[in-house]
C-alpha cells in the first residue's frame, strides 16, 4: 500500500476578530494590544442608570468635560494589556529583589551616614500616602473614565503606584526599625512641611472628571514630584553622598516614571489634537494645578534639598513644561 502525502496551504479566513478588523482593516493581522483593547468598552444596552448618579450611564462620556469622537484613539504608545504589563512588571520586581538583595547582603545600610540615612527616611516616608493618593485617583479614572483603552492602563497605573508605596515601605525597613512606618504616617498628618501636599492630594480626590483628574494626577503632580525627589533628591543628592543603597532601593520609581510618561504625553497630546476646545480645557488644567503643585511641593523640596530646594523644583517644572510643549499644550 502506498500513502501519498501532500502539503496544503490551508489560507486563513480572516485575520483578526470582526470587531477589530472594523479598526485595523480586514486585511492587517492585529496585534495582542488591539485585540484585547478594541470593542471591550460597553457602550449599549444598559438596563437602568445608576442610583447613585442617575444623571449618567453607568458608561459615560459624558462625565468629562473632554470631547471626543471616538475615545479609542487614545492609545498607550506602550501596547500594554495585562500579560504584558504583568511580565513587564515581572521582570523589573526581580531587578529590586536583586537590588534589595544586594543591599541587604552586603551591609550597604550601615555605610550611610547617619545624616543621610535620617533625611532619606525624613522625605521619602510620607510619599508612601502620596503614593496611596495616586492609586485611589487612577483606580477613580478607571471607574468614571470612558474608552477601556483609556481606563485599563490607569487600571495599571492604580496597582503600580500601590507597588510603589509597598516599596517605600519596605525601604523603611530596610533602613529602620518598623517605628518609622508610624514616624513617617505622623509627619504627612502633623508636620508642616507636607501639610500643602497632603492638602493637594485631598483636593485630587474629589475632582469628579476623570481627565481632569488624570491631568492633575499623572501629569502635573507625577511630572514635578518624580523629577524632585527620585531625581534631584536621591539621585543627585542622597546618592552622592554614599547614600547609593538608597538609590538602588528606589530604583524602579524613576524608571517607571520615564516609562508610563510614555503613556500620559500620548493621550494628552492626541485629546489636545482632536480640537482647539480640548487644548484650551488641557491647558487651563494643566495650569490650575501646576500652580497648586508647586505650591504644595516648595516645602518638600525644602526639606529634601535646602536652599537648592526652590532651584531643584524650578527644574522639574521646566521638564513638565516641555514635556506640555510637546503635547500641544501650554504648561
């Protein structure tokens, strides 16, 4: 008996699911990111509005004063969905392992000098709850926002900030015995130093509309802290000062700043675009709360920095500035 084998091209039918291919295009294979991102978003038969805000759908536009025609054009430049922001995230939480690792086993903490060891747990504990601030407005965008390509990276944003916070804390333990936790708690509620700050943070937590608050929250407040104090602080202060442990403990923070910056700049360059209404609306939040920033953050940088303090967030605001330019809006 013979048996003839043949090969036979089997052609695929169509490349992508329907809902993205009216996106893509019929004939362009999609990629991981389109396909878990495009036609997620509810947008039809809702049942009942909510009793808690019948003025809106439970999904709605309209909870922001931004207009667009299609709120899937706010793109993350970074394509994450959540397998690969997980494995992103995967492989930066073994870098800090290794860096805690290396700290820890090599006695790196009790190399610093008494001084530096005091102002880095002095500033860098009460960003624990400035941290906290930041996950609750990103989790807040993501519940009001509209566009899941717009509210699932905040979504991520929300759990990376919690990150952040749970690094501080375990920085302070590293450095400390577990009373700093409480030390650091006490200055953010009493201190005055971080008395305009927490106030900002308060105030962020009740702006209703999701882009404003992604505004205030990840690009003015995010775009002058990170700069201030993982920058100019721990970086260009601490670490030359034989605080290097400190620099390695916190590593992740600028690192993640530089990159979810990616995805701030973006969208609000793309909302800007779509029309002169939007820029003017960005821009005049951009500036409201840039105002309110630095007000709040001067006596931080004093604390962290001294008298270059006021030199060292003029420097961050002219990073955000740019960064504003770039975007399409004034800073």
């Amino acid at each position: 008996m013979n048996i003839d084998l043949q090969a036979r091209e089997i052609k695929t039918l169509r490349n992508t699911y329907s809902h993205v291919a009216k996106v893509v295009g019929n004939d362009k294979p999609a990629s991981r990111y389109q396909e878990a991102t495009y036609g997620a978003q509810p947008m039809a038969n809702f049942h009942y509005r909510p009793t808690w805000d019948p003025a809106h759908q439970i999904f709605d536009a309209s909870r922001s004063q931004l207009v667009l025609a299609d709120w899937s054009v706010l793109k993350d430049p970074r394509q994450f969905y959540y397998a690969s922001w997980a494995m992103a995230r995967a492989r930066q939480q073994e870098t800090m392992e290794a860096n805690f690792h290396f700290v820890e086993s090599r006695g790196m903490v009790d190399k610093i000098h008494e001084a530096q060891r005091r102002q880095s747990l002095q500033v860098l504990m009460p960003l624990r709850h400035v941290a906290w601030g930041a996950n609750m407005n990103n989790a807040s965008i993501c519940a009001y926002g509209y566009g899941n390509v717009f509210t699932a990276p905040a979504m991520f944003h929300a759990m990376d900030n919690l990150g952040i916070a749970q690094y501080l804390t375990r920085l302070g333990l590293t450095l400390d015995e577990p009373s700093v936790l409480d030390d650091g708690k006490q200055a953010w509620l009493d201190d005055p130093h971080w008395q305009p700050l927490r106030r900002l943070v308060e105030d962020t937590l009740v702006v209703q509309d999701p882009f404003e608050l992604f505004v205030a929250q990840n690009l003015v407040l995010d775009g002058l802290l990170y700069p201030l104090v993982y920058g100019s602080f721990v970086d260009d202060h601490i670490a030359l000062q034989g605080g290097t442990a400190v620099a390695m403990l916190t590593a992740f923070m600028p690192e993640w700043h530089d990159e979810s910056a990616r995805w701030v700049d973006a969208v609000v360059k793309t909302a800007a675009a779509e029309s002169d209404a939007n820029r003017t609306l960005i821009t005049n939040w951009v500036q409201t709360w840039t105002e309110s920033a630095l007000e709040a953050l001067a006596p931080v940088a004093r604390l962290a920095l001294g008298e270059v303090g006021a030199r060292a967030l003029d420097d961050a605001a002219a990073l955000l500035f740019e960064r504003c330019r770039k975007a399409g809006v004034r800073g």
